[in-house]
C-alpha cells in the first residue's frame, strides 16, 4: 500500500549536487515517487546524463552556487516550473585537487577558501534563497547533507598508510552546516519552514580494500555504507512523516558517532 505519511508524489523538489553518488541516488529515488525536480550540478554533461536516466517531470541547472547571480537564477527556474519550491536538498560540496592529502599544518589557505565558499556559503545562499520563498508560502522543508566530521574528529587512524584522507576545511565547512541548519531551524519554525541536517557516512565508492577493511573494523554495524540507504531518512525529512521535525541531524552513520 501507499503510506500517504511519506508521500513526495507532485512535491516540487530542488537537488544541489545532482551529480554526485548520493545526488543521482536521489534524483532517482525522488522520480520514482512523482516528486517533480530541478537537478542543479557543476558538470553539464553529468547532467545530461543524469537527466536521461530518469523518468518524470524534471528539469536541470548547472553553475557555481557558491555565486549568488547563479542561486537567483536557480530559484527563478524553478519557481517558473512549478509555482513553487516544497523541498531544497543540499548535496553538493567540493573536493578540489589535493583535498585528502593536505594537513592541517601545511593547508593552503587557497584550497580553505575553495572549499569552504563552496560547501558552507553555496549551503547558505541556497537556504536564504529558497527559504524566502518558503516563507512567502508559509511551508517548506530544507534538508542540508553534514557530515560525521562535522559531529565528530576524523580517526587519523583510519586514514594511516593509504590514498584517503579528511583534510581540516572539511571539517570545518560540515560543522558550520550543522549551526547553519539549527540556526535557520529556530528562526523559521513558526513561519511554517523545517530545516534539518542528514549525516551519512562512509558510502562506498570502489575504495581500496585496505580502507574498507579498517572501516568495517571500526565501524558499529561492521560495514561501509550503501547510497541508497540514506533515501529513507530524505523521504522522511521531505515529507509530512517529519511535520514536528526540525533542527536536527539525522545521523545515518551506522553508529560511527556513538563511540
């Protein structure tokens, strides 16, 4: 049967980061439900590809939205689509060159800036953006993808003897996402506005065998996690199941943050 609690179907829906392995999860899962979207990424030809690969009402965007000209244009897009914007998704962020092998005594201020005007200020254009029109209809649901490195420190540990690693803006950038997330929580709950945090963590990605291996081993549930086990707790964050929901971080970290 269909659970009217969880239902998207007709939800107009705005996907940052589209592109990305958890982003096209998405983009799938939301089509899937009727959800009409507007897919926003950097990469035109991903994309393109993303585009194709669902069904549904849909349409794309592509810029940079740590630029303001850019978030304008994607709320005009789609409030001319559909009349109006039900949920924003943030998924987006930036791994640039040399992102997992820069230390915290060394980092280049260059590569902070980077990082930090993409994954915290596009997060915050967008919320101020889109939440102005959820404000004028008194109703919407903002959904900002953190991080368990915005909770908790990285393991160096984890990342000894192999390619990978979790540089200090990153960190940086998810915690601030967090308080973003709480602070617009508390300042547009009576307005009829949700915004909430989703934390995944350690989604896999074709790692190398070593890093899984010591995951796993660190890991409560004793695995990486699969991209499509975060759509649960979206459709739950778009939807009216989560209507007395906001502020928070819903943590999908197979327990990495309770130890």
């Amino acid at each position: 049967m269909t659970d009217p609690l969880f239902d998207v179907n007709d939800k107009s829906v705005v996907l940052t980061g589209a592109c990305g392995l958890i982003g096209r999860t998405l983009a799938t899962a939301f089509a899937k439900r009727g959800a009409r979207l507007v897919l926003a990424d950097l990469d035109a030809a991903a994309l393109e590809e993303v585009n194709a690969s669902i069904e549904g009402n849909h349409t794309t965007f592509e810029g940079n939205l740590a630029r303001s000209e850019n978030v304008a244009s994607l709320v005009n897009l789609t409030v001319r689509a559909y009349g109006r914007v039900d949920v924003l998704i943030n998924c987006h962020q930036y791994k640039p060159s040399g992102f997992l092998s820069a230390r915290a005594e060394t980092f280049p201020e260059e590569l902070w800036d980077a990082i930090i005007e993409a994954n915290l200020k596009g997060t915050f254009l967008t919320c101020r953006d889109f939440g102005r029109v959820m404000l004028d209809q008194k109703a919407g649901s903002i959904i900002n993808f953190a991080s368990t490195y915005g909770v908790v420190s990285s393991n160096p540990a984890l990342y000894a003897d192999n390619s990978l690693g979790n540089p200090v803006a990153y960190s940086a950038s998810k915690g601030g996402v967090i308080m973003l997330t709480k602070y617009l929580a508390s300042y547009w709950g009576k307005k009829g506005v949700r915004v909430n945090c989703i934390t995944p963590h350690g989604v896999e990605n074709n790692h190398e065998q070593e890093f899984v291996d010591r995951f796993s081993q660190m890991s409560p549930l004793g695995r990486m996690m699969v991209a499509d086990e975060v759509v649960g707790a979206v459709m739950y964050l778009a939807s009216d199941a989560s209507r007395y929901s906001t502020g928070g971080n819903l943590l999908v970290d197979g327990g990495w943050t309770a130890w």
